[in-house]
C-alpha cells in the first residue's frame, strides 16, 4: 500500500478530512452539503454560535440547518407570558437568598416587564442566537438592564424552564377549555329542557330500535362531554406541580423555596416530588393531549348523528348558514362542513397521541432533546379542541330541529318490543314474549300490513293474553313514558337528566 493510501487510513483521520481553525473536521460530503447553504447566511450564524448561553464550550460554527433543526421559537414563542412570569417568580427567589439585590430585583422585573410589552405589542426583535423562547427573553434583558439581567439563569436550566412554561401554558389553556366545553352544556341543557316533547326514533346499528326523545339524544352526548369535563378536571392537579428548582436533573444549589414559586404562580399542587423526573416528566403533556382526543372522539360522533339526521332523507335538523356552506356546481346543497370538520380534525388529534406516546417511550432518564417535539403537537391538539369546541357550541345554538320530521321515523314495527312487553305484564315469560312478538311481525308482513294493524283476532291467534287494552300499545308517546326508570327517555327521566346536569355545572 503506498505511503498516500495508509495516511489516508490512519486510524484518528478523516478521510480526504479538511480542518477548520477550531481544529474540527469536516468530511468532503459534509463540505460538499455546507457548500450548498447560501454564504450570506454563514456570518450571522457563526456570530450567533459565539452568544449561544452553552456557546463557550464550542469553538466551530453551527451548521444553518442545524441551527433551524434545533431551533423552537418559531412555535414556542407562544409561552412568552408564562416564561417571563416564571422568570419573575424565579429573580424572586434569588433575592430571597441573597444571591441578586433589591436593586438587580427591581431592574429585573422592569426589564421583563417591558420584554412582555414588546411582545404583546408585537414589536420583539428577533436574534439570529435567540434558540427557543428562553433564550430570546433573556438575550432581550440582558441588552436592556445590562449585567443584573445575567444573574436570572443563576441554579436554573433550560430544562427545568420549559417544563415550568409548558405547564403553566397547559394549565391556562386548560381552564379556558373548561369554560368553553360547559358552556356547550349548559347550552344543550336548556335546549333539551325546552325540546323535551319532541319525539324521534333511537337507533341502533343504524336501524330504527326504539321511541326516544330528542332531548335524551342531545343529553347522551352530554353524558360523554361531561366525563371529559371530570377528565380534565381530575388531571389539572398533575398539571399544577411545579418543576421549577429542580435545574438541570440534581436539583437547585442555592436554596430556592419552591413552595413559595409554586404558589405566586399557581401551581396549587405544590412542587414536583423529584428533580430528575421533574426535568423529563412529560405525563402532563400526554394527558392533556389523551383528555383532548377523547373530547374531539367524542365530537366527532356527535356530528356524525348530526350529519346524518341533517340529510334530505332525514331532515331531522337542519345547520345554520354560519355553518354550513354550498357546492361549487351544485347550487341546492348546503354541505354540513363544520360538522365534517369535527370529525376530520378527530384524526389529527389522535395522530399527536400516538406520536407523543412514541416520542417519550424511548427517552433515557433524564432531559433529553426528543421532548422538544412534544410542544408543536401539544399546541396543536389545544388549538384545535379549543377551536372545535368554539364550533360546536355554535352548532348547538343555532341548528333548527324538525319534530313533525322525526315523527315520520317513527314507524309500528318498533312497538314490537313494547307488545312483548305487555305480555309480560299479562304474566308470560320475556322469552317467550319476544318469540310471541316476533310472530306478530312475521304475520303482518305476510298479511302485508303494519303490525299496529293487526286485528285483535290475529294476535289472539299467537296468544290468548291478548285482550282489548293491546291497543293502547301502538302509542309512540306511550311508548317513551313507560321508560321512566333514572337515566330513560321518559319525560319525567330526561327533566331529571338536565337537573343533574345542571347542578354539576353549578357545583363548581
């Protein structure tokens, strides 16, 4: 082998390696690759490597696409307030234990002040060095208050910083979640109580099964949307713990109470139990996108009921022009888009679950960079519940339903069950009523007839219980008042449905 081909493969050499001044190597296709990037673009990144918080230990320039790989203020900027809070709790703390001045406190509340300004009112300046939203806050204090403003970052990491951010973004969005999803109760609530009269058929497998009222319908979708308000509520606590103080994983080394950071922000469960679990703990996260997943599962068949029971076939209901728009060829639609979108966008959110899930299950104790992704499809799901519960209670208060249309679903052969039923008050066994019933209904379709019009005669032929009070089984209302029992389509049982519905969301 020539002298050329083993310095080439020398162990500790690159091959074909070009050295930058810093002493790093770049292999010809990684040259190759830089090459590519638009020089103008190199000069401010190079700068911007040199004023990173973690840049004194790096020499080299970042790659631009690295720089754009690792970067989330593009979509983390969102958290500005609750960084800016946190960092005020946090300049706190650090006076309390003498490590910052009354002074640096005041000039560091001012500063962040007026950087929680700048972004309110859109004029915040964006840095080429500026990572993530934490670095971009404090870079903007540093050029305001000066050296004091350096002193902020004094025990914290970034690590524990997002965390604390995330949580309190999660926290606010989802109280305003609450809101929004009991106001479509309460709304559907005083819809079902004044529409209780209306009358419908109930179906099962998409067959018409039995008499219900259109209000236990409305409530049977309250029921599920209820469980997801308790949801939420139940997971808020685990949420409200407070992961500030815990560093970078070993905890703080200048004494932070975080009993007290917990409560001047809110976090009312007090702190996290454990600063390595602390830093990587992302249960918060996928809670919050599980409970809106099963919220927007949970909208979507309501719409799926809706976009049926609207169609010209059903014509049960009937959306609202805000909600529904035309076709582009065909001038009499009205498409049901906004209940189409509900349960399109139940998709997405399922798709964050499942890719929150797969991000976290192969991280190592403790931080690590993978839990970046865990913000952009937080963000998301939250937008889009928030959005689609907004869209919902739109739909609920401004659909027109149909009652002389839900009656004409109503047809004699789903009384079949009632006619079993009252043999079973004339003392014969249910299974032998039902195969009683089901004769009935083979003997009226061969009679080509509805079973209602059945003559006495014929169904003294099936059984000898019959008498002349059968009659009073072919009545729809009838029919629903007789399912009295708590949680039934009786009348007095829906009234008491909405009583309860109410008092849950008047407890709280």
């Amino acid at each position: 082998m020539s002298s050329a081909r083993t310095a080439a493969f020398r162990p500790g050499r690159a091959p074909t390696a070009a050295r930058n001044s810093a002493g790093s190597t770049l292999s010809r296709w990684s040259r190759s690759a830089l090459s590519t990037t638009d020089n103008r673009s190199r000069a401010p990144i190079a700068e911007a490597t040199a004023k990173k918080l973690w840049g004194g230990r790096f020499t080299g320039e970042t790659d631009p696409l690295m720089h754009k790989y690792n970067q989330s203020l593009s979509y983390d900027q969102r958290m500005w307030r609750e960084d800016i809070d946190g960092s005020v709790v946090y300049a706190k703390a650090l006076h309390a234990q003498g490590i910052i001045t009354q002074q640096e406190l005041d000039s560091i509340k001012e500063g962040l002040e007026e950087v929680g300004k700048e972004w309110d009112e859109g004029t915040f300046q964006v840095a080429p060095n500026d990572e993530d939203i934490h670095t971009a806050n404090e870079r903007r204090l540093v050029e305001l208050i000066g050296d004091a403003g350096k002193k902020l970052h004094t025990g914290r990491s970034r690590n524990d910083q997002v965390a604390t951010d995330g949580r309190l973004w999660t926290m606010r969005r989802l109280q305003v979640l609450r809101q929004d999803l009991r106001t479509f109760l309460r709304i559907a609530c005083e819809r079902s109580e004044q529409e209780v009269d209306a009358l419908m058929p109930g179906f099962t497998h998409l067959q018409p099964a039995q008499t219900v009222r259109w209000s236990h319908w409305l409530l049977s979708h309250c029921a599920a949307l209820q469980r997801d308000d308790e949801r939420l509520r139940d997971m808020t606590p685990r949420v409200a713990r407070l992961p500030l103080g815990s560093g970078a994983l070993a905890g703080n080394p200048f004494g932070v109470d975080r009993q007290v950071m917990a409560e001047d922000l809110g976090f009312f469960d007090g702190v996290c139990p454990n600063s390595m679990d602390a830093v990587s703990d992302r249960d918060w996260v996928i809670e919050a996108i599980f409970c809106s997943s099963m919220i927007m599962t949970h909208l979507s068949r309501w719409a799926e009921d809706l976009i049926v029971y609207s169609t010209a076939q059903f014509g049960y209901v009937s959306m609202a022009d805000a909600y529904s728009t035309g076709s582009s060829l065909m001038p009499q639609k009205k498409n049901p888009d906004a209940l189409e979108l509900l349960r399109g966008k139940a998709g997405r959110t399922l798709g964050s679950l499942a890719g929150i899930l797969t991000v976290v299950k192969g991280t190592p104790t403790t931080y690590n960079k993978d839990l970046q992704e865990d913000k952009e499809m937080l963000f998301d799901v939250m937008d889009t519940v928030s959005d689609s519960v907004r869209i919902a209670i739109g739909v609920v208060s401004t659909m027109t339903i149909h009652p002389e249309k839900m009656v004409l679903g109503l047809s004699a052969d789903m009384l079949a069950t009632d006619l079993a039923e009252y043999l079973v008050r004339k003392g014969m066994p249910f299974r032998d009523t039902h195969h009683v019933a089901g004769e009935a209904v083979a003997l009226a379709e061969k009679k080509g007839c509805g079973i209602s019009d059945l003559t006495l005669e014929d169904l003294r032929s099936l059984s000898e219980l019959f008498e002349e009070d059968v009659a009073e089984v072919w009545s729809f209302d009838r029919s629903a008042e007789l399912r009295c029992t708590e949680g039934g389509t009786a009348k007095s049982s829906v009234l008491e449905q909405v009583a309860k519905l109410k008092a849950y969301l008047d407890e709280e």
